[in-house]
C-alpha cells in the first residue's frame, strides 16, 4: 500500500510538471482578466479600495487563489494602476490627442473587460450599447463619475476619465 | 559619568530608530498587507436547541517576501458557547512562484478538493450563510452528516495553469498528513475541550446514541474518520490527491478532484473521495454543485476472518444565486439565494435552503435563511439565522 502510494504521488508530480505544448491564446487585457476572474467566486471589489502599494500584496494572494499566472497578475495591476490614477496625472503621462477617438477611450479605460460594445466585451456589467437610449444620457455621465451611485454594490471603477473623453464617449454611444 | 554615557547612548539610539521608523513603516507597507472578514449571525435551530446570536473576526495576513514568495496566514477567532475565545488557524502557507504558470505551496493550505473549501468558504462572498452540508458545519454541529469535512490540511501542493485555445486548465496535486481513526483518537486522549467535543459531532451523528453502530444497507459498521488538520500523522502513508479544472471564462469552470488518505496507525485502511465540482456564471446568476462520492475501508468479520471491506457514501448539493436587483431595479443589490443537497446510502438526508442576501456595498452584505433538512433515521432539522458578514 505504500509503495503504491509513493508510485501515485510521483506519476501525479510527474504529469504536473512535464512539458506541455501550451497554445497561448491573445492575451487578455487586466480589466478583461478582473471581468472573467473576480466574480467566480466574489463580487469585484472597488479598485480605489485598496492602495496599488496593497494591491500589490494582495494579488499574488490571488494568484494562487484564483489560478492566476504570473503575466496575468501583471497585467490586472497595469490596469490598476491607470484606474488609480489621477485624470490630470493621465493627461501629464500621456497627453490624449486633440480629436478623441472613442474606441480608443473604451480601450484606454479598459470599459469592454466587462461591458459589450457593438457584441464584443465582458459581461460583468450590462451591455453599453443601448445605454444611453434606455437611461439617458445624464444617467451614463453620473454612472461613470459616480459608479456605485444606483447599486452600492457595483464593482466598476472610478476611472479618471476627463470631461472631454467622456463627452466623446456619450456621443458614441448615442442613438444615431 | 557612567549614567551620563548611558543616558547618551539611549538618546543616540532613539534618535537614530526615531529617524529609521519611517523608513521602516514606508517598506514594510509595500510588501505587509492585513485584510479579511468578520461576521455576525443570529441563528435559531431546531435540532440543536440553539437560539442565540455568534460573531467571528477572521484576520488574514499577507506578506510579500519578494516577487518569488508570498506568504498568507487565515485565523478564525471567535466565541464558544462559554464565553471563552477560541481560536483556529484556518491556514498559514508559503507560496513559491516557481515560473509564470507554476506556484508550489508549502504549510497548512487550504485543500484543493472541490471548490467549496479553496474558494467558497469566506462568508461574505455571494452564497449561502451556511456551509453546504456535504462538507459539515465547519467546527459546528448540523443534522446532515459530511462527506468530506476538509477545509485546509498541512503539507506540500503544486499548481500549474495553462491557456489552452479559449480554456484555462488547472492543474492541483497535494500531498498532507491526512486523516486518522476516531476510534484511536478517542482511545488515545480524553476528548477535553469544546472544540474536540463539536468537531467529533461532525462524525458522529446527532441522531444516533452510540457513534460506534452506524451502518450501512447491510448492517456494517462504518468507520468514522477524523480529518481535523494535525501537525502529526499515525501511519506513515500520506494523503495526496489533486485537481484537474476546465474554466471559459468568464462562464463556466468545471473540475474533478481525488483524495486517498490512510487513516489506521497500520496505513491500510484508506478513505478515498472523488469529487465533481460545476461553477456557471452569468450576468444575472451563479449557479455552482458539487458531487462527492467516497469508499472508506474497514476491517470486517468474513467467515470468523478479519478482511478488509468498503462502505461507500455519496452526497452533492446545487446552490443558485439570482442578482435579482439586475432584472428589477427597486430591488437593489438584492439576492436570492436556493439550495438542494442530499447525501445517500449512509446517513441519508436531504436538505433545502432559501435565503436573501442584501449588500450594502461590494463587500458587505445582511444574509437572511431558513433551512429544512429531513434526515432518514432521525429527527429533521430547522434553522433560521440572519448573518450581517464583511470582507475587508
């Protein structure tokens, strides 16, 4: 009975650790990585809950938790770190250009990691594309500025998007 | 003068921690990181005559080593019945990223059997106030008897992922001191303290006078295992088993899980459990199973010889919870919460939960549920309980 026991430990760390072919897909953005991984298990917590300085202790936590690799941990606190960030810090690191592409705002703020825009995105949160024709525009601008305004227990980010990228968005996602 | 050159050198020192402690609390913030959960909870069951509010405070401590190794810590503290504080060590681990796929862990973790005891067990996620009954009350008496009541175990274990097209594949092996014999344990040392006393109800039935004479459709005896974490072990066999997942993410993960541990001081008597574990999310619900079967051996008399025989049990449970504030706006961040589990052959019962979980914010939420479980050779039990749970 032991030796049958060693054998099956061995042949279980052997098969674990043999090299397989992995065909790595596109790799996903971190605001896609939270859309997909958080709400396994819990709701999204609000990013400006925690410091980036704990964030950074608490996701190799989360790592092994929530079967995380090392480049996708990475990647959940790049896109931390911009949702952390001050809109006018944003506008210092990386002046926006003078005409606002606004799928270039869903991208910078990483809004389809959990929204569908136009049939692609996340589905953490509602779709974005009738948003504005079912709420009204004045309802998605304070949403945005002010996400756990309607449901205390929304987990979207404050994210610092200016006033200006904002407009260019609502106007994208306007009944044409 | 030898005061005054004292007097000095304390004053030098003062100034020069005075100076380092900043320092110091700048660094250490960077890598120490204090979260966890805490929870209050009124609970009125029938079965144990209980009727009286509990609170627990469950501090988890995390420290950064450096980008290779992590190190986490889960305590359980709370209040027994006594007055007296109790306290559990739920886990206390290293992690060791070994490459960006591969994280060996070493210390008391918490199993990864299912998906229940790794990753559903903090109380203020989206879910039940109760633990599912397959997996016991969690150092608590309850009227369904378990199937596998582990939650953390102390020993080694391994995880790879792996993307493979669209999927992820988990992979979890571990190897721990396993279970043991009750009967030994209870032969061996006087059951003193409280905790003792709760965690051997959890093997021995409420409902039966003598935990000796459970059995089976054929009148044997079953065996009962302790499988409460030890830093010791009685035989020299391990436990080991593991994990082997397919998630699309964000929707589905789906995984199947082993465990074989041997329990007698011989080393030939194991207990083996195979799990199937369903986790569907959508937008507007969760929906998450599992279903355990296990064989334990046990020495029985065949033609006046001792042999050794197995006694098989099976049990699962389906838990749905519907964000029902997502169709209906005036409910909020209202949940309902709809539970069915059984367990057969030994200790039959089976059991339904509704509840409503409320949340105050991502992280806060006010649960309120009633219970039936209906047990076949035994009174059934009631419960109502209102928990307000917190994570932070």
């Amino acid at each position: 009975m032991k030796n049958q026991s060693t054998i099956n430990i061995f042949v279980l760390f052997a098969s674990l650790f043999a090299s397989l072919h992995v065909h790595s897909s596109e790799p996903l953005s971190g605001a896609e990585l939270i859309n997909n991984n958080c709400a396994r298990c819990h709701n999204s917590r609000p990013i400006q809950e925690f410091s980036m300085s704990e964030w950074k202790v608490i996701m190799p936590h989360m790592r092994e938790k929530a079967h995380l690799t090392g480049t996708e941990v990475q990647a959940i606190l790049n896109f931390m770190e911009i949702a952390a960030t001050p809109a006018k810090a944003v506008k210092v690191i990386e002046p926006v250009t003078i005409a606002v592409d606004p799928r270039e705002v869903l991208t910078r703020y990483g809004c389809q990691g959990c929204h569908q825009v136009q049939g692609a995105g996340g589905t953490l949160g509602p779709s974005l594309d009738n948003v504005i024709s079912d709420r009204g525009k004045a309802f998605f601008l304070r949403k945005v500025k002010e996400p756990q305004f309607n449901n205390a227990s929304s987990a979207m980010p404050q994210m610092p998007i200016t006033d200006e990228e904002l407009e260019v968005l609502a106007e994208f996602l306007s009944p044409k | 003068m030898r005061i005054i050159n004292t007097i000095r050198l304390v004053t030098m020192l003062s100034a020069g921690l005075a100076i380092q402690q900043p320092l110091h609390a700048a660094e250490s913030s960077d890598r120490f990181v204090f979260v966890g959960y805490g929870d209050v909870k009124y609970e009125s069951a029938d079965v144990a005559g209980t009727d009286a509010f509990s609170a627990r405070f469950v501090p988890i401590f995390l420290f950064s080593l450096n980008d290779k190794m992590h190190v986490e810590a889960e305590l359980e503290v709370g209040l027994n019945e006594d007055g007296e504080t109790e306290t559990e060590l739920e886990y206390a681990d290293i992690h060791y990223f070994l490459n960006d796929n591969t994280t060996i862990t070493a210390g008391k973790f918490l199993l990864p059997f299912g998906q229940f005891s790794a990753n559903w067990h903090p109380s203020w996620i989206n879910r039940s106030i109760w633990t599912p009954g397959i997996y016991g009350a969690h150092g608590s008496s309850q009227a369904m008897d378990p199937m596998l009541p582990i939650l953390s175990d102390v020993g080694v274990a391994a995880q790879q992922v792996y993307q493979v097209g669209s999927a992820k594949v988990f992979f979890d092996v571990f190897m721990t001191n396993g279970p043991r014999s009750e009967a030994e344990h209870d032969e061996e040392e006087v059951v003193e303290d409280d905790h003792d006393i709760a965690f051997a109800r959890l093997f021995s039935p409420t409902t039966t006078l003598d935990p000796d004479v459970d059995e089976d459709e054929h009148g044997e005896a079953f065996p009962e295992v302790e499988f409460e974490a030890t830093s010791s072990d009685n035989n020299s066999n391990k436990a080991f088993g593991g994990r082997i997942a397919v998630a699309f993410l964000p929707s589905i993960e789906i995984g199947t899980s082993y465990y074989q541990g041997a329990y007698d001081e011989g080393g030939q008597l194991d207990i083996r459990a195979n799990g199937i574990d369903i986790n569907l999310i959508s937008t507007h619900a969760i929906l998450r199973g599992e279903y355990i079967r296990t064989e334990t051996d046990a020495f029985v008399e065949r033609d006046h010889e001792d042999v050794i025989d197995s006694f098989s049990r099976n049990g699962w449970f389906l838990q749905g919870t519907f964000f029902v504030g997502h169709l209906f706006e005036e409910l909020g961040s209202t949940e309902i919460v709809i539970e069915h589990a059984q367990t057969k052959k030994v200790e039959e019962a089976e059991r339904w939960m509704v509840g409503i979980n409320y949340w105050l914010d991502p992280r806060s939420v006010i649960k309120v549920g009633y219970e039936d479980t209906d047990v076949a050779d035994g009174p059934d039990d009631k419960r109502f309980a209102v928990q307000f749970s917190y994570g932070f």
